[in-house]
C-alpha cells in the first residue's frame, strides 16, 4: 500500500486581477507528492508552474480548492502561523540566491535558525554540517560577493537545509549558473531527495535539468498537461 | 551571529548613507537644542539666592517716568524692609562707544550694601567706593573685559541723561548671576543733573520669602492716590517684564524649532524608506524563511531608532559640549550670559530625536507589512 501523500493538491485553483483583466493562473490542478521524490515543474513562461510552486511553499494563498502537506491544509494557516511552519517544513532556493549581501556564507545559513530555541553553540554546529554538505565548510566566512555564483546557491541551498525541513522548494534554481555550477546545485538537490529522503520540488525551464528529478510535470495554462 | 548583530550590519551597510543620516538627525538636533537654550536665555532671566528677596518698585505710569526722592522716607518705615536704595538707570556710552554695552546705576552706597547680598568684593574695597562720590563699583567681567585696573577712570556719555560721568573705579565686584553692571553714587547724578530730586526705581529688600509679597502691597498703598503712584514687583517680575518687551520671541522660537523637527523627521522617514526600499526584496526572502512581521519591523524599528539615537547623542552632546565651554558671554559682547543647557533641554533633544526614529519606521515597516512575499521577491527581480 502507497505511503500518503506528503504533498496533496486538490482541485487549486488561482486567480488573479491585472488590472481590468481576471486571469487565471491554475486551473484545477490535483497532484500527489510522496516523500522523498524529486519532482521537476516544467512548462513555457505564465504557465503557472511557479505560482504552484509558491502556493505549496505557502508563499501565496490559492483561490481555491486544498492544498495539504503532511496532512496540514496551508490554506487554513494564520500569516504567523504560515510563517512558523514556513520556518520549520519549508526550504526556499531562488533564482537569483537571494542570500543577505552584508551577512558571511555561515551567517546567511544561520539565518532560519534564529527563530528557533537553539542555543548559538548547536546553530554553529548546524551551519556547519550544512554548508559541509554542500561542499562550502572552508567558505563560511566569506560574504557573497566574494563567491561565484556557483558557490552562492550551494549557500543558498545550505540556508535551505539547516533547518531540516521536509521540502525543499526550488524556483529555477540554475537559472542563473554555468553549466559546471548548474551540474553541481542539480547533483546535490538529487542527492539530498536520493540519499536524505527530502521532498524536493523544483521549477526549471531546462530539460537537462529536469533530467535530476523523479517525476515530471507539465503544466499550461494553469493545468497539467503531462 | 545573533539578532542585535544582524540589526547592525544591516544598519551600516551603506555607511555613507548611515553617516549622513546620524549627521542630519545630529545637526538638526544641536539646533533644535541651542534654539531651546536661546528661548530659555531670553524668557527666563537669571535667578540668584537674593532675588526672591529683591523688590523694584517703579513708576506706576511707566519705567521712564521718575519717582520723588522724598518717598525714601516713607518706604524705609515699611515693615518687613531690610534696606532699600535709590536704583536709577543712567544708560551711558563707555568711552567712544556708540551703545550701552553694560548698565550704569546711581545707588546709595550705604544703603546699596544691605541689597547685594551675594556679591563678593575681589579687588579694592567697598569703603573706597562709599567714601568717595567720584569713585564706581565695577562688576568683574567688565573690568576683565576693558583691561581696567584699580583707580582708572572711566568716562561715560549720557544718553537717557544730559550730562556725562568720569567717575573713579574703586572696587570690583563678582558673585552675582550678572557681574556686568557699574554702580556710582546717586548723589553725583543728582549734582550734575541740577539737584531734580527725582530717583528712577526703588530697590528694596524684604526682611524674608515670605513677607516679600506683604512689603509690595504696603509699598503700593503706601503711594496710592498721590501724584507718584508705584508699582512694586519682585526683581524677577520686573526682569520679566523687560522680556515682554522683546515682542513674542517664545512664539517665534517655537515655530523655529517646530521647522527643525519637522525638517527632521521628513530626513529620517526618507531616509529610512530609501533604506527599507532598496531592501524588499530581502525582507520578502526574510518572510520566506519564517520571519514575521513583527520581527521585520522590530527589525526597521531598531534600525532607524539606533540611527537617530546616535544622532541625538552627537547632536545633543555636542551642543551640550560647545555651549557649555564657549565662552558665550564674551563672544556676544554680554548679550548671553549663561546659555545654560540644562538637563531639561537636553531631554527634550533627545526625546525628540527618539521619536522620529520611531515615526520613521512606521511608513517603511507598514510597507513591509502590506508586502506578501511573491510581490516582494518579483518587485526587485
């Protein structure tokens, strides 16, 4: 018998104004997630892939239908209590890194753990073994600007790790990277749904890089298509 | 790294802006801390342990009507007075200046004595000074600030008066919170003015505090109904009433400090949304990672509170410093006497310094409020 779900999406919908025009973004979409798959969204610019994306992060609120992870129903959830479970389920990598330019590697990768109880001693050693698993335990002193891009998101994925969510998000998270950098963010994301059995949800317009993943969606339109 | 060490990176990130804006809330702060000093200085004269002792009593009519000789007789029967002495303004030009850089006053020497009570004698001696009808009894700063010495002459031209004094410097005096003033004997006023049988004020001593207010009354009714009716008041009354004449000064330095704070809080809350502005993107990347709202805007809050409260202390402490040892007295030719910047003002600075670091947060921090996170991360991408 199939595990359940960690993702369950029923029937999403979202739909927003630009202006005089309503449009739709998804269009009753449904899909289940299990634990630890690598699930690539796919699909041509305004097809809604990265509005699902959100929408599962908790980032953004659907118009309708249910959006559940681990048995949770997102949409029910205060903005403080999005927030914490945000802090505690969820591990976010942009596009762009988004990493806090005045703050070194390790400081970024602390970041979501000062909204928790732990003490500065068991943060260090956490900042560690994640900027260790991404390859950066000599870099954590350094601020972005001294790093390549490369180096950046596996940063950016480490301050996604730290706080040992089940899933991780990833909105084009090689969009902006070479192709050795993209090789080496793509090997770890697969590494840590393969090996640390993380949910890993990832957007790209690449088909390599959706060559990483478990399972593949389609999406225009707002629906799936594939 | 923890949240007090975020807050500030965060806060000197640009440390150019940083540095100006501390400046501008510095500045702005030091002048809003002088402006309240100068209102002060000029609203609130001077008081000494003897002032609530002093009474001036004037011509009912006006300061520049004289009153008879002949009314000491009476006064000196009040009960309730110690000593009182003839006080008359003479207002002239020392040497060749052409305005009255200190005050002149006719007085009886011995009668004098008994009304400055905290006044020291430090070079010659009162005696000299009472002995001889030539002789002047110099305030201290004065005599510093001429260059004079014991036994000089000094010559005045009248103005209020038509006749001119060289008098005799016999003695200097300190300790009085205006060690400006020049004081001669009223007899010599009286000679070279024909003998008018007139003094300017009455500068009259009450036994104590408490029976200050009973002396004016009986001075008052005393001369009800003749020909030179009298108004007594306590010195600090009859100083305050000089200040009237100013015109409404409290008024105008009011609305001076009102446009500095006003200046003041459109540089922070710009400056502070220019520094919030250029950083949504990373509040929205905040939010994304669990950050709250109200942790983003104690975030902003200690931000721009930390600036202004640097600024004030600059701002505030400077003036504090620069006030306090210039020596203004000096510098404006005795117009300021103490400037003094007191605790008070110096709250006030302060105070209003912390408040606009509050008020600045608040427009940046609704912002990011008001901002969900996918706006926030598409808004700068």
């Amino acid at each position: 018998m199939a595990a359940d779900p960690i993702v369950s999406i029923r029937d999403l919908s979202k739909v927003y104004r630009q202006g005089e025009i309503q449009v739709t973004a998804l269009n009753n979409v449904s899909i289940d997630i299990q634990t630890g798959e690598f699930v690539v969204l796919m699909g041509p610019s305004g097809s809604g892939k990265s509005t699902l994306l959100h929408i599962i992060a908790g980032i953004d609120r659907a118009s309708s239908g249910s959006v559940l992870v681990q048995g949770i129903n997102v949409a029910n959830l205060t903005e403080s209590q999005l927030a914490d479970w945000r802090n505690q389920n969820v591990g976010f990598v942009f596009q762009s890194f988004n990493l806090i330019p005045v703050l070194t590697a390790a400081e970024n990768v602390e970041l979501p753990l000062l909204l928790t109880a732990l003490g500065r001693a068991e943060r260090r050693r956490q900042v560690a073994l994640a900027l260790d698993l991404v390859g950066l335990a000599d870099r954590g002193h350094h601020r972005p600007d001294q790093m390549s891009g490369g180096q950046q998101q596996r940063v950016a994925i480490a301050r996604a790790l730290v706080t040992d969510p089940t899933l991780i998000v990833a909105d084009e998270p090689t969009g902006n990277l070479d192709a050795k950098s993209a090789t080496d963010v793509l090997s770890i994301l697969q590494a840590l749904s393969r090996d640390s059995r993380k949910t890993v949800i990832m957007v790209t317009h690449d088909p390599k890089a959706a060559g990483y993943g478990t399972r593949s969606l389609h999406l225009e339109k707002g629906e799936i298509v594939a | 790294m923890n949240l007090p060490t975020f807050i500030l990176k965060n806060a000197l990130r640009n440390r150019r802006r940083a540095l100006l804006t501390v400046l501008s809330v510095g500045i702005s702060c030091a002048l809003l801390v002088t402006l309240l000093t100068l209102q002060r200085e000029l609203t609130v004269p001077p008081e000494s342990a003897g002032a609530s002792l002093r009474i001036i009593a004037r011509n009912k009519v006006s300061l520049a009507q004289p009153l008879p000789a002949k009314q000491l007789a009476v006064i000196e029967r009040i009960p309730g007075i110690v000593a009182v002495s003839p006080f008359t303004f003479f207002g002239g030009n020392f040497r060749d200046e052409t305005v009255t850089s200190f005050a002149q006053f006719a007085v009886d020497p011995r009668r004098f004595q008994g009304l400055l009570v905290e006044a020291r004698v430090i070079e010659g001696s009162y005696e000299d000074f009472a002995k001889d009808r030539l002789a002047c009894l110099v305030g201290a700063d004065t005599f510093e600030r001429y260059g004079l010495k014991i036994g000089d002459r000094m010559k005045f031209t009248g103005t209020f008066y038509p006749v001119d004094l060289d008098l005799k410097i016999a003695a200097v005096f300190n300790g009085t919170v205006d060690d400006r003033g020049l004081f001669f004997h009223h007899k010599l006023l009286d000679e070279l003015s024909g003998d008018p049988g007139t003094v300017g004020t009455w500068y009259i001593r009450a036994a104590s505090p408490e029976v200050a207010n009973d002396v004016i009354a009986r001075v008052n009714a005393a001369f009800e109904n003749t020909a030179a009716e009298v108004r007594a008041e306590t010195e600090r009354a009859f100083q305050l009433g000089f200040v009237s004449m100013l015109g409404n000064v409290k008024m105008l330095v009011l609305l001076i400090s009102g446009a500095v704070v006003f200046t003041l809080s459109l540089v922070t809350i710009s400056t502070m949304s220019m520094a919030i502005r250029e950083r949504f993107r990373e509040l929205a990347v905040l939010k994304a990672l669990g950050f709250q709202r109200r942790e983003l805007f104690a975030f902003i809050l200690a931000e721009s509170f930390g600036l202004a409260a640097l600024g004030a202390l600059l701002g505030v402490g400077g003036a504090w410093a620069l006030w306090t040892h210039l020596d203004l007295q000096k510098l404006t030719n005795g117009f300021l006497i103490y400037f003094e910047v007191t605790p008070r003002i110096m709250a006030w600075g302060a105070a209003v310094a912390a408040i606009m670091g509050v008020v600045a947060a608040l427009p940046p921090s609704w912002q990011t409020a008001r901002m969900s996170v996918t706006e926030g991360l598409k808004t700068l991408d």
